[in-house]
C-alpha cells in the first residue's frame, strides 16, 4: 500500500501525455482559455506548490510511487469521471467510469482501466470474473479485455444489478470521493456530480 498526494489542476501537462490525439502545443492552448502565458505558468506553479497540501489516497501498483489525479462527473465529458495515475518513471494510467446503455438496453455504469503505456496483452472479449471493492464493499464484476484506440484497456460490468445499484446509490449519497480496488489498482472515484451525469442520461432504452 503506497501513499500519494490527490492533486487538483496538476494534469495541465499530464492530460497532454494522456491524449496522444492532441499535440502538447495544442493541449497547452485549450488549458490556457483565456489567460496570457504568465498567468498559465503562474497557475502551474501555484497548483505544484500546494501539492503538498493536498489530500493523501492510497494507490497500489507495483512498487513505485504513483500520484492520481480525481476529475469530477463531467468535467472533461458528459457521463464520465476519470481518475489519472503516474509515477515519476513517467508511467501514465486512467481510471473511467462512465454511465452507458448496456447491450441490452439497461441504463449501466462500467469501470474502464486504461494503460498509456504497457497495455495488457490479452485477447480481446476475453472475460474473467473478479472481486472489486467500492468503499469496502465486495461486488461481482465480470472483466473484459477490450481492444481501444491505440491500446487495449480492461472492462469491468457488473454481474449483478444488486451490485449495480449498491455502487449506483453509493456514489448518489457519498460525500466525498469513493475507494476503489481491484485486482490491477486502488485508488478513488469521484462521486462529485454524479447524480447529476446519472439523471440526466435518461431511463432504459425501449
């Protein structure tokens, strides 16, 4: 169990490493909205020196130190929250959860991990079941291996909609950010706006 410090506006440049779709000049410019450079860097510099003032969370991955970042419910996308992790060996990870119609047409709730470096090889729809806990309690997710642009990512459904709607009730009520483990990390979710992002997907698909 490794302890690392939940920064808010740190991911300026990390998000630029994360989105390889975006040139780091452009990433740069959309961060930027109105400010001049000074102000920019100013606000970089301001967000590196509160770092130490911020919340500490637990993460396990390997060995190495690593620090997340907790982005809100909508914050960068409609009907998602995201969870950034990297280490000093410049090694980048996400946690997405994301509100989506099931192939059945049942409104959802999936965990996605996503690896920008070293993604897993696995063959792709492969599934396993597995034991993931949300603030200290045990559910069933079913584990896909999913093929994603560039990488391959892991999929997490719940197998039961008794475990669904735990988790679903769980991030309506919370008060804070939500502890998430699995069998890759731990870390936390943001429960920030998601009754919000969950309401206004709508119901079931007819």
């Amino acid at each position: 169990m490794l302890k690392i410090k939940k920064v808010v506006l740190i991911t300026l440049l990390l998000i630029g490493i994360l989105e390889a779709r975006e040139t780091a000049e452009q990433v740069v410019k959309r961060l930027m909205g109105n400010e001049t450079m000074e102000e920019f860097r100013e606000r970089i510099h301001n967000d590196f020196e509160s770092v130490s003032k911020a919340e500490s969370i637990s993460v396990k991955k390997n060995e190495d130190v690593w620090q997340a970042v907790v982005r809100e419910w909508g914050f960068e996308n409609k009907y998602e929250a995201k969870t950034y992790l990297y280490n000093t060996n410049g090694n980048e990870m996400f946690i997405q959860a994301q509100i989506e119609h099931s192939l059945a047409g049942q409104k959802s709730l999936y965990i996605n991990i996503w690896y920008a470096q070293n993604p897993p090889i696995c063959t792709i729809d492969a599934s396993y079941k597995d034991i993931v806990y949300f603030d200290n309690q045990a559910i069933k997710m079913d584990i896909l291996c999913k093929k994603g642009n560039p990488n391959n990512y892991f999929e997490y459904r719940f197998t039961t909609d008794k475990g669904l709607n735990y988790v679903v009730s769980l991030l309506k009520k919370a008060k804070k950010d939500v502890y998430f483990k699995s069998d890759i990390v731990e870390t936390e979710l943001s429960s920030k706006g998601f009754t919000r992002e969950w309401s206004s997907f709508g119901t079931d698909a007819l």
